[in-house]
C-alpha cells in the first residue's frame, strides 16, 4: 500500500508544497537563457558596442546565430577613443566559433576581422596575491562585469566580456584594401600601406633588408619588435652604426609585450643578450601636462668596441601595434645606439623627458649649457619633467643667480655609472656648485637596489640611471636639488639613512615640535650607523635607549643635538669659534660644548674628546638645517636607573641609604 495513504491530509498537504518550492527555486527544464544580445540590449554601457554590432552585416549574424566570445568596450572606452570608429572594427572584438569565459582563455584568440588577426592575452600579477588581470591587447578586462554565458536563437554558446578600451587592428589606408594579418616582417614590408599618421619606417626597414635580417621579423611565436621611425636616423652617421646586433637589440623574442600590462622597469632580454654582448630592455612611463608618455630603454649590460654600455632611451611614439607574430611599438630612435653628447640628449627632442630641465636652462642658465658642452667627462643627475611641477620652485625660479647654483648642484665633473657607485660604495662626491657636496644611499628590498642621491636637503630617486652620452652619463631623478621643501621633521621621516633617529625622536612627542614652520632648529642628527657605533661601544646604554621604559632618557640625549631658534650652517659655526673660542651654543638639554674643525675639506666637530664627522653637512629644511654626524653624543652614564620615579635614580639611592641608616639605631 503507499505510504502516502498512511500518512493523513496534512501530510499530502506539506510534500505537495515541498515539490512546489523544489520547482520554483529552479528554472523550469529547457527553458532558455538570457542571450548575450538581450544583455546588451539591457546594458546602457555598452550601447555603443551594441549599435556597431547591429551595423556590420556578419557581425549581426554572428551574434543571432553562431558560436562566439565578444569582447565588448564601454561608452566611456569608446568616448576616449581617437581613431576611427567603423563598422569593421567591431569584428576585431568577436572570436567566432569558440565560447570561452577568463579562466578557459588561451593566449591567442582568432578574430573576425579581415585576415583573422589574433588578439594577444596577458595574465598579470595583482600584488602579492594569488590573483591575476587579464589585458586583451593593451585593454583590461573588467572582470566583474565579464564572463557572462547565454545563448542565442539558435541554442549556440556564447560568453560576453567587458574590456575597457577599443582593441585596434593594423588598418590600411585606404577603405578599398585591408592589410591581411601580416607579421613583422610583412609590416615592415607593407608599412607604406598600413595606417600609421605621419611615421615611417622606410630607414630601418633598408638596414634590415641590408644586413639580411629579415628572418628575426618571420620568427612564430609570439615577440616584441621596437622599430625606430625615420626621424630618428638623423644625424647621417646613424643608420651605418644599425648593424646586425643592434637589430637584434630591437627585438624580445617570445614575450608579446603591450604597454599597460607590462611591469615599468622590469628587463626582458633581447636577441642581443649572448656570451658577447648582453643588451636588455625595459619600459617606463613619465607624466607630461595632460597624460602620460612611454618610453623603452635599451641597457647594454655588456658591450664591445662598437657597442658601448649604458642606457638608451627612446620615446614609444606609436605603441601597441598587433601583429601576427607579436607586437609592434614605434621609437623616436634607435636603441643600442650612442652618438650624442649630454647637451645634444637635453636638445634632441622638443617635448621629450627633460624638456623642463632644458626650457630652466635656456630661460636662466645658458652657460651652464655651455659648462657641460665643453666637458670632456661628466654625469649629470637631471630631474624629470614632474619634478619642476613642486610648488616651492615657483619663487626660486624668479632668482637666475641661485638658479645656477641649483644647476650646479646637479652636475658631476667625472663620469659615475649606477654600477660604480655601488660597487665602490661612493658615499659622496663634489658637485659644481661650491662647497655643495651630493651623499649618495642605497636602498635594498631584496635584490633590487635603488640609488637615492641628496643635495642642498633633498632627498631624490633615481629612476632612471645609466643614460650614456659620448661625454658623459645622466641619471634622471624625481627631484630638483637643492630646494627643500620638508621641515626638519618631515626630512627625518623621510631619510632613509637616518630611521635609527627618528624612531627615538618620537620619544614623548619629541617629533612633532620639528614640523613646528614658525621655528628656526639646528639638528645635529646620527645617522644609522652612528647608533650602531655606540652599540658596540656603550651596548648596555644603547640597548635601554631603544626600549620604550626609557624614552625619557631618548628624548634628554636627543634634545643635547637640538638647537631651537637658530638655523646655523657648519661654516657659522666655524666663524662663530674662530670669532670666540669660548662661543657655546645652548640646545634644549644644555650647554653644548663641541668646537667646529674643517680638515682637508670636511667638517668635523669635538666633543668629550672625540673627533666626529659631519657626514653631510648644511642639509636644508624649510624650517632649519640637520648636520647629520657620524657618532652619537652620547655618554655611558646617560642611562642611569636604579629604580623608583623616572629620573630620580641618584636621589632615591641616598634616601634608600638614609633609611637604612635610621633603621640600624
């Protein structure tokens, strides 16, 4: 008998109920999904996609009928867009015949597009996590709003994702012709043809076809291919020094590298990179007034007579070009290349990465152009054009004589690659500029190394070094020197060779009166190494300091190094002993007693007995100057605790010891 009949109405009545709910909660068998046309009938963002697809004949079809992945750009993608818009183009952004969603994307997807060009899939690092972004071409996709899967009228699969650029194909120039998926070399071959504004290529596709490379440019797989445009064979004697090498230097063989999924900075070694000759490349990016620029940089870790090492840097001045084999990006000039001097780099190009530097040169220190024209050996540390947008130039800019003396500051009268500055551990060197020295520090994160240089109280990074000149080497950095724009404060925050002082420095708020714009300090500040001396010498001293029961004691020690009220440069100083050799400046804590020495061009001061180094004097802050020093003033007896209140160790001793003495009559 069934069971049900066993089981009363109520019974019957909750199953009934149950299958119900079981049917609601899921769609009904074969009913159909939503279609990637209804999706983007519905999206209001993607309106623009949708009226191209509804223009262009076999793309329509495509999306009623067949099989496919459309890769769709928002309004907002196509509102920045410059090129023309068609309704070919839409075809560039459907892979007819496959269905796929992210994480089933392979790295090459065929397109509808005349020829059926591939698009180029890039899966990038996010951070430090498991997670990557996917680039189609140089356009990121928006994964959130991708991976959506429907069908259309005819049950085919479909998968629609969102991107947030419109993909470019190679074009022809002429609407009657198409350009049918060539590689590289085929570029090179048809660039007459193909729709490139005003840049040709004419120049460097003649030293190819001379020096027989043309294979380099057939090679499969999927490569990087830099090709510098006419304008950068001048002057003549350039294209006869574009030999074989040199080419190899312009291409990365199996990377396709677009500009906005390819890490700035990071080498990809080039065909040139071999047991003789080791060129690398690298991309970076620079803000100008309304955007940002690319540029490439070739470095010839290796070189030989005709290859001289260092740093070349080129423009992209039409980047991210698809090919069938890879990519394309157009330079100014050749990589690998060195035949200009250091005044004809600034010169080169108008609007080029130190064209600010250039335009403060001209406007108010022509002769220091000529001052490094007519040097036979030199490095230049050239600010970048974002570092002239600082505010506080502004009223520098208007005094032409302290203009030059901050265009000295940035000159080197010796030729000082990245490479020897750290191998021989340079700590400073001399600078045009009189008595203005330029420290040197090195920050490691594991093995990646940065120089960060200071002059005149600035602190800046270079962030590109080893740009080589026939007379010379720059290094672009992301400051000027010279003109200081933090308080004592911010600049002890900030140095990375003085961190040991500043963490001591916050001390019971020490800090915060350094960041005080309506005082004048004199800050006698150790540097790192300077603590890690006294630690060898006074260990147990040191050790109390840098616990928090005895912050007191850190803030007493440091307030013997500050002198409030009085900005005093060390040549002040010096004239202020020479002047009176009983001259004692007052700091917060006490007398100070030190005498100034200058020996042999560096200044020292002594104090207890002990001779120290002013390692990098006259560091200028907006509020007062840091001498930073090569030892501590600091005394073995300045931790002296035996309990009790704090500070109050020696009296508490005696009363211990007067009442014992009581307790004994």
């Amino acid at each position: 008998m069934c069971r049900l009949k066993k089981c009363g109405g109520a019974a019957k009545t909750l199953l009934v109920l149950a299958v119900g709910l079981v049917l609601v909660a899921q769609p009904a068998l074969g009913a159909p999904r939503k279609s990637v046309k209804q999706k983007l009938q519905e999206d209001p963002e993607l309106s623009q996609f949708y009226l191209l697809l509804e223009q262009n004949v076999l793309a329509n079809f495509t999306l009623n009928f067949h099989k496919a992945t459309f890769f769709a750009p928002t309004n907002e993608a196509f509102q920045r867009f410059k090129g023309p818009v068609d309704d070919k183009l839409i075809l560039y952004h459907i892979a007819s015949g496959v269905s796929q969603t992210l994480d089933k994307l392979s790295d090459t997807v065929t397109t509808s597009y005349d020829g059926s060009p591939p698009l180029w899939v890039t899966r990038l690092q996010k951070g430090n996590t498991n997670k990557k972004e996917l680039f189609i071409n140089n356009a990121k996709v928006l994964e959130k709003r991708s991976n959506f899967q429907g069908v259309n009228s005819q049950n085919s699969p479909q998968v629609l994702h969102v991107i947030d650029e419109v993909l470019v194909p190679l074009t022809s120039v002429s609407t009657d012709t198409s350009v049918d998926n060539p590689d590289a070399a085929g570029f090179l071959a048809q660039s007459e043809s193909v729709q490139l504004g005003s840049h040709r290529v004419r120049s460097f596709r003649q030293r190819v076809n001379q020096n027989q490379k043309e294979a380099v440019f057939k090679a499969g797989g999927g490569n990087t291919f830099f090709i510098p445009v006419d304008e950068g064979f001048k002057p003549p004697p350039r294209p006869e020094k574009i030999d074989m090498k040199v080419i190899d230097g312009h291409v990365i063989p199996g990377r396709v590298l677009f500009i906005r999924p390819t890490p700035t900075g990071e080498e990809f070694d080039t065909l040139a990179f071999t047991d003789n000759i080791r060129v690398q490349v690298s991309f970076s990016t620079q803000p100008d007034d309304k955007s940002h620029r690319a540029y490439v940089s070739s470095n010839t870790v290796v070189g030989d007579t005709s290859h001289p090492t260092g740093v070349v840097m080129a423009e992209i001045v039409h980047a991210n070009i698809p090919v069938k084999n890879g990519v394309v990006h157009l330079i100014h000039r050749p990589l690998m290349v060195v035949d200009t001097t250091v005044t004809q780099f600034l010169q080169e190009k108008e609007d080029g990465p130190l064209n600010k530097l250039y335009e403060v040169i001209m406007d108010h220190g022509g002769e220091f152009m000529t001052q490094i024209t007519n040097m036979k050996s030199l490095t230049l540390f050239a600010p970048s054009n974002a570092a002239w947008a600082n505010a506080n130039l502004n009223n520098i800019l208007q005094t032409k004589d302290k203009v030059k003396e901050i265009l000295r500051m940035h000159l080197v009268a010796e030729k000082l690659p990245l490479e020897t500055i750290l191998s021989e551990n340079i700590i400073q060197v001399e600078s045009a500029a009189a008595r203005k020295n330029l420290y040197f520090n090195v920050i490691r994160h594991g093995h990646n190394e940065t120089l960060t240089v200071e002059g005149g109280g600035v602190n800046a990074t270079v962030v590109q070094p080893n740009i080589a000149a026939t007379n010379g080497i720059v290094h672009i950095i992301d400051r000027v020197l010279g003109i200081p724009y933090s308080t004592v404060g911010e600049k002890l925050a900030t140095d990375p060779a003085l961190n040991k002082t500043f963490w001591l420095a916050q001390s019971e708020r020490f800090n915060e009166q350094l960041n005080n714009p309506h005082k004048r300090f004199t800050f006698f500040v150790p540097r790192d190494a300077a603590w890690e001396k006294a630690e060898l010498h006074y260990p147990s001293t040191h050790k109390k300091l840098f616990m928090r029961d005895f912050q007191y004691h850190a803030k007493s020690i440091l307030e013997r190094h500050l002198i409030v009220d009085q900005a005093f440069t060390m040549a002040e100083l010096k004239d202020l002993f020479q002047r009176n050799e009983s001259a004692v400046p007052h700091t917060v804590r006490d007398v100070l007693h030190i005498k100034v020495k200058e020996i042999d061009k560096s200044y020292y001061i002594e104090w207890q007995g002990e001779r120290i180094l002013v390692s990098r004097p006259d560091v200028e802050c907006t509020n007062g100057i840091i001498h930073v020093i090569d030892s501590a003033l600091l005394r073995d007896t300045d931790v002296y605790v035996t309990g009790g209140v704090r500070g109050l160790g020696p009296v508490m001793s005696v009363l211990t010891l007067l009442l014992a003495a009581t307790l004994a009559f």
